[in-house]
C-alpha cells in the first residue's frame, strides 16, 4: 500500500516492492541487526566501532605497563640478591615423562642466604636409577652438551641460581614409572653447607614446559 504524500519504497531485502514501512522491518529476509532507517543503522555502526575503537586505544594504553609487568615477574635466570637462612628452592619443576621415556630434567630456583658460599652436591629421587647435576655447555660449534657439575654446582652467598632449561639442570636416569603432568615428584637436594632438602617437583607437559620458558 502506497501512503499518499511518499516515496515509493522497495525494500532492500528481498528486493519486492514494499511499500510500507511496516512490510519492510517484516520482511523475512531482514537481518535482525539492521533497521530500515540506514542513518539509524550507521549510527549504530559507527557507536559500535568507536566502541571497539576506545577498547583497543585501552589496550594499547595498557600494553607497555602489561609488558614491564610481564618482564618484571619473569626476570629470567640471572642470579638477583636474596637473603634468609641457609638455602631456600623456589619454583620448582620438572620435564612430565611419558610411558617408555626413560629420563627427565627437574628445575629449581635455589637462593643461598648465608653468608659463606655453598654447593648442590647431590640429588635424590626415589623415582629414578640415578639423578645427576648436569650443567650445560656449547663448544665452539654451537652444539651444546651436558656433563655432570663436577663438585657440585656453586651456589654464591646471596644469591639465585637458577638451574632451568639451557643451563645446569638435575638429570633424572632411568624412571621407574612415567610422571604424568599435574604430579608431583619429591627430589631431596644434598648441599655441601645447608641442611639436606625435599622440594616438591611439578610435572609439566612439554607445552606448559614451553610456555613456562616463554618467561
Ligand atoms: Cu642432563
């Protein structure tokens, strides 16, 4: 029906000639979003965008404080300051071992609060044939090789060592049982000053391991 006084309509749908308002927002073919007032549709548009918009300009905002907190948290395995008694582990971690897969790496941060320097001489792991102390080394060719710490791997008064993926590392030889991520390992480290110690070792999957390195 034609109302006296406007404009035929056709309506941009289904392209009939519709020729009320009414037959148009009823149209079947009508995308429930959009209305037939296309000012009214590109205000919405443009509302939705500059909403996007203020969304990423706060994520852009947001972004170099995010990253410093990010570089902040995850310092990576330079030897900081630390103080306290004897020696402490933090972060503790090792490589989940499916069935068949004889050996993994355990990782740990160790802070040596004493005063005088100190050595992990020894680990255990009731789990394993034997848990070695390897530290990691490039040749000239760039290929990297590991090899028992001889004497143990020096732990300086004060501060972090980290034994974490490309550097020293407690190698577990001969897994009686798989470890499967989620489980916790018990590793007791031998020190040549500090008490002996057990830490709990989580097992990560490789990706958690990736991500965990990602840091
Ligand atoms: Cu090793």
């Amino acid at each position: 029906m034609v109302r006296s006084g406007r404009p035929n309509l056709v309506c941009r749908y289904c392209c009939r000639r519709a020729i009320s308002i009414e037959s148009i927002t009823s149209c079947p073919l009508r995308p429930p979003v959009l209305t037939v007032s296309d000012a009214g549709a590109n205000r919405r548009r443009q509302s939705l965008f500059q909403a996007l918009r203020s969304q990423a300009m706060q994520i852009l905002r947001q972004l170099p404080i995010a990253l410093f907190l990010a570089l902040a948290a995850c310092g990576g395995p330079e030897p900081s300051a630390c103080d306290g008694d004897g020696v402490s582990a933090s972060g503790a971690w090792l490589r989940a071992a499916g069935e068949g897969q004889p050996m993994s790496a355990a990782y740990v941060e160790l802070c040596n609060g004493a005063d005088a320097p100190d050595k992990l001489v020894a680990a255990h792991f009731d789990g394993a044939n034997a848990a070695e102390i390897h530290i990691t080394s490039m040749d000239e060719d760039g290929m990297a090789s590991m090899a028992p710490a001889e004497g143990g791997l020096a732990l300086a008064p004060h501060e972090k060592t980290a034994l974490a993926p490309g550097g020293a590392h407690i190698m577990l030889i001969g897994l009686s049982a798989p470890i499967a991520a989620g489980e916790e390992a018990a590793i007791t480290l031998e020190f040549e000053n500090a008490e002996p110690m057990t830490v709990m070792f989580k097992a990560m999957s490789p990706a958690e391991a990736a991500a965990h390195q990602g840091h």
